[in-house]
C-alpha cells in the first residue's frame, strides 16, 4: 500500500520520521518529502505548514506527486472536553469544519460536501488513552473555554479540536482518497487557565510516549 502522512508542524514530523526504514528525501517544487518504507507499506511523509489553506494545498500536492491509496493526518489538537486529557489519543470517526457557515448551509457543512467527512477507522481498542470521535477544525489556536464552549454549542460531541485535519478530509473526500486521522492532545482550554504554557510544557513531557499509539497504527496497515 502507498500511504501519504501529513503533518503542520516540524516537531510532529520529527516524531515520523524515525519509523521509515530505507527512508530518501525527494524535493518536488517548494515541497520536502521523506519517503521510505513501514513494513510492507511505501510512505511518503510531508510538513504542510499550520492551517486549514496550508494543508489543502499540502493535500492536493501528496495525491499529484504519489497517488497514496491511503492519505493520514496526525499531530496535536486541544481536547474538546472533560473527557479527554493531555496526552490521549482521539482516532476520527468523522470530521467537520467549526469555523464553517454559509447562509441557507448548516454550520459546519460546505456547499457540495457533506457535513461531516467521514474517516477510515484503525483496527484499534478504545481504551482510558484512547477515543474514538468527532475532531473538529478551524482557523484559530483554541486557548479558553468559552471558545470551546462555542464549538460545543454547534458540535456537543466534538472530542478535539485542530486546525488542519478537516480540510485534508475534504480534499481527500472530493479526490476519492481514503483518509485517516489521530491526533494527540496536548493542551486543554476547557479546563486549563493558561493553556498555552500547557501546550508548551507538552512537547517537554513525554510526546514520544504519546506517539506510541500512532507507531502502533502504522506499523500494523
């Protein structure tokens, strides 16, 4: 199988790169690839910069250059409740646009689209690390509660919140590319006064401990 990983930001390519075996850069435009194998599987792994327009570009450029039978996005997100904690791992059932509204639409769902962007789901246990649900994505870093409530007002279920992950589900859904989402949470505004040093502190934690769950993943496709 061909898959293509996505990440926004050089920190959560770093934890990537180490599972490719047999690994080679290919330069293509303004574009780094890391490409190499996991298991029987070729990679090609990709930095599309942090937003939702970084990362439909960054999309649309992965599925021209290697036709991936199988695009993933992991990373970071901020937890979208009290039922997650720093350092879980929410795995997307589906995926909508927060920030989305178009007058006669329903929030969230882009004309042409459907609402929410459904994913492919991993052969994996739901446990007190890990859930299964709804991320959310828009174009603001999350940092209180009140903009959490908000999400929560248009998507109560929403388990996380990102910046990039539904726009790659669009694009994969208008492309007919499967596609596949984790991501770990490393800040909590909905509980945390000051989640931007939460944030912070995160990647001086263990973010190698909570990337277990991503290597685990991509090593069993």
């Amino acid at each position: 199988m061909k898959i293509g990983i996505i990440v926004a930001m050089q920190k959560e390519q770093a934890l990537i790169l180490p599972l490719l075996s047999r690994s080679t850069i290919v330069d293509m435009g303004n574009v780094t690839y890391h490409c190499g194998w996991i298991g029987e599987n070729s990679v090609a792994v990709m930095q599309c910069g942090i937003g939702k327009v970084n990362a439909a570009i960054g999309t649309v450029s992965l599925i021209d250059a290697f036709k991936p039978d199988l695009i993933i996005n992991t990373g970071v997100a901020a937890g979208g409740g009290d039922m997650v904690s720093v350092m879980d791992m929410v795995v997307a059932d589906r995926l909508v646009h927060h920030d989305f509204w178009c007058i006669g639409e329903e929030w969230g769902r882009v004309p042409g689209c459907p609402k929410f962007f459904q994913a492919v789901m991993p052969e994996l246990q739901e446990t007190d690390g890990v859930r299964k649900g709804l991320i959310a994505s828009g174009e603001l870093f999350i940092s209180s509660k009140e903009e959490i409530e908000n999400i929560r007002s248009h998507f109560p279920d929403v388990m996380a919140v990102d910046m990039e992950s539904a726009a790659i589900a669009q694009v994969c859904t208008v492309r007919g590319v499967p596609f596949m989402c984790m991501r770990v949470i490393s800040d909590t505004p909905w509980c945390s006064h000051d989640n931007s040093r939460q944030y912070e502190d995160f990647w001086e934690e263990a973010p190698q401990k909570s990337f277990a769950v991503v290597r685990e993943i991509l090593s069993s496709l």
